[in-house]
C-alpha cells in the first residue's frame, strides 16, 4: 500500500521539537523529508543518552524518515544550495523567528519567488500581528501564556507545567494538519500559500474546548472552567493492595452496572448520583463514593469485576510500564530497528494507521550532514563544487568526500 504523501518533499529547516516533529509525521506518511541544519547540528541532538555524540535520544525521538543535510545559510553558497532545494520541493517548515528568517533570505516572499507552489509552513511563538510577535517562546512559555500552567493550580495547588512537552506536541500536531489542508487545497489552485502555527494561540485554542465553559455566552453564564476538571476532584484511586487504578463509571449504563459489581444496587437511585446530571453537579462528593469504593477492594479484583461489567478501567501505568504494557505489544507500538551507529532502538509507532498498513519507519534518524554529499548531487552540484563548498566550511565539518565516494 503507498503512503499518502508519497512523492511530496519537505525540507524541514526547524531545530528543537515543534517542527522537527511535525516533519516527522509528513515523514511517517511517505513525504520525503529533508532536514536542513546549521554546521553545528540541531541542539537536539546534544540532549539524552547516546551511543555516539550528536544522537541523543531526544533527536532521535523527532527525526525518523529524514535525511540529514548541512548548509550554512549564512553563505552565499549555502543559500543558492538552499534554493536549489525549494525549487524542487513542495513543503518548507521552519522555526526561526520571522525578523531573522527575512535578514537570511528565506522568507515566505524569498522562497516563493524560488517556487510559487511551495507550502510554507512557519511554526513560532506567537503570531507576527500580535503584541508579542516576534518575541521567543518554548514549551514552558506556550503552557504559562495559555492557562494550562494555571489549571494545574486545582491538583497541585500552585500553578505547574505538565511534566511532558505538550505545548511543543500539539503545537506539532496542527501544523502537519495545517500542511496536509494546505497540500490539498494546491491540488485545486496549484499555488502555495503561507501557514502559520502559533503556539500559545495553539495551546489557548486547545485549552478552552472545555474550560471557556460560562465565558461561551457575553454575557457569560458562568465562570471559566469545566468542573470535572479544574475542582482536582478527579483523579486515580488507590486500591485496597496500595495500587492505583482509573476507575470512569461515567454515563447511566457504566454507574449502574458500578454500583451492581460493588454489591450496593441502592446506590443506583441515591438521588445525590442517580442521574449523570446530579453527578456533573456534586463532582467532589460523587469522585469520593467511588474512591471509597475502590479502597475495599484489591487492585486484581477490580480487573476482574470492571472487566466482567464493562465498565470503563485502567491500570495507571508508569513510563517504564509502557514498555511491557500488554495492550500495546498487542497491536505492535514498539517498532525495533538496527540503526548504523546507535545500534537497536525502540520507536513508539504512529498512532495513525491507514488502512491495514502499520509501518511507518522507512529510515532511522540520520547522522548530521549524512546525506549532504548525496542531496546536493541530486540538486546538480558538481562533485567538485561540493568539495569546494566543503572545504570553505559551507557544508560544516561533514566530510562529503566519504560519501561522493
């Protein structure tokens, strides 16, 4: 089965997480990515374990199915090579901040002169117009600007960042939708066009699904936030054992069927519980009658009886547990790979599965500069203009000639 995006290319420009990764889920789907980096690699590559310096972990959890190439943009050599590469390529995705994307040459209006087709996808802080426009911005940023740093204030009782780099992750997410929206609409105009992805109006979006809740209406009907959420009421229990588990008796079906496996059929028409509305009402008093609940029993027991009832449950796993986690080995989450240098490693899989096709894994995560020698032929770079660009330090310190053969 060929993968949708087979035949597009996409020079992924972008360092760190957000576009790399979103570079990576074209990739996953058949684009053919290249990644284009400074001579001093991406800082990625610089963080986690390695078996060889510039492959961290964290690079290779962001940068499957590219090939590697090194430019100094900076170059007038550097650059032409850069526009070489446009002209044959259908997507750009970068994260340098727009007053430096124009100071080097490859802004939307640079590059499209290159290739009016090109889809230029451009993932930032926030959004040019705005008051902040321009200014820098990480993970911690998208997530204190958005509320979501806020709305942990209800669990932890002071503000605190998610422990992941969500803001970085769904920001990731809606610029491969945005690009993929982007490639459709050129099937009909056969123009490329601009996307911006801003991450804290990315995260803000994302954040008020539930939690504009009475703000919806002007004038509002409420306050802000979805109770169930932000009251901290609802959460995991512990076990009779000392272990932890989900337990969502959430609609009439799942509460009665609950209250039945726990042996007390009079809890069903507690009027305090026996609508889904009276228990949206009284969150904190319904969350601990079922934490009470949970307490009697051990934690194998209620695998047993939840299963049995079909009643929604999980185990709490802990990233180590991810690993044995017999639901994912079933359907295959871990792909194992020999790579060249760093030996066999793990990959989560692309949850997104066309058709009966689960692989997505078409290169593991290359070297820096690998391919340079290689994509610089295939743009029409002499060898000997390529040693040339080498030596002057265009190409940093990948050694070219290796690869020319």
């Amino acid at each position: 089965m060929s993968k949708p995006l087979a035949g597009i290319k996409v020079l992924d420009l972008a360092t760190m997480v957000l576009g790399p990764l979103a570079a990576q889920y074209l990739g996953d789907m058949g684009a053919e990515v290249i990644k284009v980096e400074p001579p001093e690699g991406d800082l990625m590559r610089q963080i986690g374990p390695c078996h060889t310096p510039g492959m961290g972990a964290f690079f290779l959890g962001n940068n499957r199915n590219k090939r590697s190439v090194v430019l100094d943009l900076k170059s007038r050599v550097g650059l032409e090579a850069l526009y070489r590469l446009v002209r044959q390529s259908d997507v750009v995705i970068h994260s340098i901040r727009t007053a430096a994307a124009d100071r080097l040459g490859i802004s939307y209006a640079d590059l499209s002169r290159e290739n009016p087709r090109i889809i230029y996808c451009h993932v930032k802080g926030y959004s040019d117009e705005g008051l902040l426009g321009g200014s820098p911005a990480y993970d911690d940023v998208g997530q204190a600007q958005s509320g979501l740093a806020d709305i942990q204030r209800a669990v932890a009782g002071e503000p605190r960042y998610v422990p992941s780099i969500l803001a970085d992750k769904v920001t990731a997410l809606h610029a491969g939708f945005g690009v993929s929206v982007a490639l459709c609409e050129r099937m009909r105009t056969g123009v490329g066009q601009v996307i911006d992805v801003p991450m804290v109006e990315t995260m803000a979006a994302f954040n008020v699904v539930e939690h504009l809740w009475g703000e919806t209406f002007i004038p509002p009907l409420g306050p802000t936030g979805y109770v169930p959420v932000s009251s901290g009421s609802r959460r995991p229990f512990l076990t009779r054992d000392g272990r932890y588990i989900c337990v969502l008796p959430y609609n009439e079906g799942h509460w009665r069927r609950f209250c039945e496996a726990v042996g007390d059929p009079d809890l069903i028409n507690d009027p305090r519980y026996s609508t889904f509305a009276a228990r949206q009402a009284d969150q904190p008093g319904f969350w601990a009658e079922v934490g009470r609940r949970v307490a009697t029993r051990d934690y194998d027991e209620w695998v047993e009886l939840l299963g049995e009832q079909d009643v929604p449950f999980a185990r709490v796993n802990s990233l180590d547990d991810l690993i044995q986690d017999p639901h994912l080995k079933s359907v295959g989450f871990w792909q194992v790979a020999e790579h060249e240098t760093e030996g066999m490693m793990r990959m989560p899989m692309n949850p997104v599965r066309l058709g009966t096709d689960a692989r997505f894994v078409h290169a593991l995560p290359p070297l820096l500069g690998q391919h340079t020698g290689e994509v610089m032929r295939e743009i029409g770079l002499s060898d000997e203009e390529i040693v040339l660009a080498e030596s002057a330090g265009v190409f940093g310190s990948v050694d070219v000639r290796r690869q020319l053969g």
